[in-house]
C-alpha cells in the first residue's frame, strides 16, 4: 500500500466520523495482533486443530489428460472445516474479536459460506451472532441458512433492492454503525473501507503461503499461472499474496461475465471505499446476476483492483454455461465437486491448459466444496 488503506488510487475509507473512529480503534488492533507472537500462536493452532490445515494440493491427473495441455494442481480449499476458504478469515478475526472484548458479532454473507463459517467460530467462541443475508440467496442457498441456524446463528433476509451481496452488506454496515459500542463486523471479502482489505487479505495468505512451499515440494519450481474466482476478492487475494513479488508467475482472476467489475467496471466509491465498480447511467451500483451467489457483486477489492489497473494481474470473465459444464466436468473427471463460484475459475483452466504446454504448471484455487450448490444444479438440469 503506497499510503494508509490505498492500493495505488484504490481503497482507502470514506465512513462517517463515529464508524471512522472505530474502524481506526480495530486497525490498531489488528496491526498489534498480527506482530504479536502470542495471538499469531493462537490462529496458527485453530488453523491446524479446528480448520484441518495444511490442506492439500492436488494433482488433477485426470482433467490434466483430458485438456492435453499443462499440469492442473487445484490447492483444496473445500476440505477446510465449513467447506470453504472462508474460515480462515473467520477465525482470524474471531480471535481479534475477543481480543477488543466484543460480545456480538455480525456478518454479510452471498453464498451463504461466510455466513456458515462466522457462525461457526461464533458457536466455538460462544458469542451472539447475526448474519446478513439477501432475500434472493436465502432462496437459493436455504441448506446453508439452515447450517447457520443450527450453529446458533440468527439470519436475516434483506429484501431491500435486488435482496442480494450488496443488499446484505448494506444492512451489516447500517447495523455496525449504530451497535459499535458493542458489535464487531466481521467482513468475509477484502472489499470495505481500512483496514477491512487488509485484513481479510492478510489472514487469507495462508491459501498461497501453503501452495508456494507445496509446488515447491513436489515440483521444485514456481507455478506458471495461478487461478481463482473473482467477486469481492477473499479467495483470490489469499490464493494471490505469497506470489506478486514473483513477476514469473501469473495472477489470474476469473469472474462471471454477469458480474465482470474488473473487466467492465470504471473507479468509483461503494460500501465505504474506491474500487472498480459497475454503475448504471445515473451513477448507481448495477444490478447484477451470477448462477455463484458469492460472486455477486457490482464492486470488487480495492487491491485487485490496483492489480488489474497495473497490469500485475489478469482477470477474465467466463460465461454461466462454462462455469456450470466446468462443475460437471470437475465432478465427473476427479471425483471433486466445486463450488458454482470455484467453477468458474476451472472454467478458464478448461481454456488455459490446452494453450500451455505440458511441461508448464497451472494451480486453481478451488475456493470451496459445491454441496451447497447440488440442489440448484439439479434443477438447471431438469428445469
């Protein structure tokens, strides 16, 4: 950052005075807990005893052969405890909750993972938590409504606007702004205003920290292209991090062309900081639509938005139908189901590795497991 929250001209926090004092109070928290040994001792044993980490990354032998391109690793998000990326943010910033002596929690949540793995770190550190969650994706991702429930969590539709991502967001940012006192926000993506990014991104790097020392191991050398979906960014910076110093290898982000902000959108200021953002003609969010709940946002973080602005990383768009046949494909070739949202970057590794050569080396990020997505593919099929 070349200035307090800024990724280039990107980030920052445009908040209220009050909401701007606490988010100041929880940067100095977070800046003196992630340098103290004690609290970075902690997270380190919820990661490995509570989360299952290290998790693999595996060699995708089958859909390697099948593209005749490029050996495939998909770096295995989906066997985390919850099924997701999303607990190791969770529990980061859990802890940190409990460290500023928060007694409630809340959250916003797309596909319904977040929103699973806050309540499931509020379950284990017995504390009250509320999740946001828009009308439209209660609908269509009820099984994890009921997950959180059952963790304790109490989860309220927001039927405001398109009832989706952003809606959610909206309520958890209202919610914060007048139960400060006592309510820690604990934001799933690395959008928001600072230190929110920073944050996310920072307890998300153990993604690419573990599959740098992994390839390395099995490989002896750096990969040629690292792939994740794109929509607020957590999975992707995390799957990012521990290689943008190496100009060798490739970042590419992968995003819906519903919701293609990095590809489409122009600068602007949304939920609180500057990032790429699709707007209408009279300057308002655009409504959005993914089959991928979580990549439903007409925003994205502000330091891949810096990525994309400096050429550092790549991101693409694939189309609905790839995404739901790289679902199948996945399913059928490796016995993995992904997540709708991690289909779409195996989508574009369908298209990359067949360019590459076989002696080159692609890794996917696969974001997260797909049984929260079983019941919905099965209605596009038999719709």
């Amino acid at each position: 950052m070349s200035q307090k929250g800024f990724y280039g001209e990107f980030g920052g926090s445009f908040v209220p005075g009050p909401l701007q004092a606490v988010l100041d109070r929880l940067d100095d928290a977070f800046q003196t807990a992630k340098t103290d040994a004690e609290f970075m001792k902690e997270y380190r044993h919820y990661l490995r005893e509570y989360v299952g980490r290290d998790n693999p990354l595996t060699f995708a032998q089958n859909l390697t052969a099948k593209c005749q391109g490029a050996k495939i690793y998909l770096k295995r998000e989906d066997l985390n405890h919850t099924g997701s990326h999303k607990i190791n943010n969770a529990i980061g910033q859990i802890l940190l909750a409990k460290r500023m002596g928060a007694k409630r929690v809340i959250a916003e949540t797309g596909a319904g993972q977040h929103g699973v793995a806050t309540a499931t770190a509020c379950a284990m550190f017995n504390m009250e938590c509320v999740i946001y969650m828009g009308k439209t994706d209660v609908a269509r991702q009820a099984l994890n409504v009921f997950r959180m429930e059952l963790l304790g969590a109490k989860v309220v539709a927001v039927g405001k606007g398109q009832g989706r991502l952003k809606e959610a967001v909206d309520e958890a940012l209202t919610d914060f702004v007048q139960n400060y006192q006592d309510t820690f926000y604990l934001l799933g993506s690395a959008v928001g205003p600072h230190p929110f990014p920073e944050m996310v991104k920072f307890f998300q790097s153990v993604v690419s920290e573990e599959s740098k020392r992994q390839i390395l191991d099995k490989e002896g050398r750096l990969p040629d292209a690292i792939l994740a979906c794109v929509g607020g960014g957590s999975n992707a910076i995390g799957a990012f991090a521990h290689y943008i110093e190496d100009a060798s290898v490739r970042l590419i982000g992968v995003e819906p062309k519903e919701a293609a902000t990095l590809t489409e959108g122009i600068p602007g200021t949304i939920h609180g900081f500057k990032c790429l953002v699709l707007l209408d003609e009279q300057g308002n969010p655009q409504p959005t639509y993914s089959i991928a709940a979580g990549l439903d946002y007409p925003g994205v973080g502000p330091e891949h938005s810096h990525l994309q602005a400096s050429g550092r990383a790549e991101y693409v768009a694939v189309t609905r139908q790839e995404a739901f046949d790289a679902f199948l494909t996945l399913s059928k070739t490796e016995g993995i189901t992904p997540a709708l949202e991690s289909a779409h970057a195996v989508a574009y590794a369908l298209k990359l590795a067949p360019q590459l050569s076989p002696d080159k080396i692609i890794i996917v990020n696969l974001s997260g497991r797909g049984d929260k997505d079983v019941a919905q593919v099965y209605d596009m099929l038999n719709g």
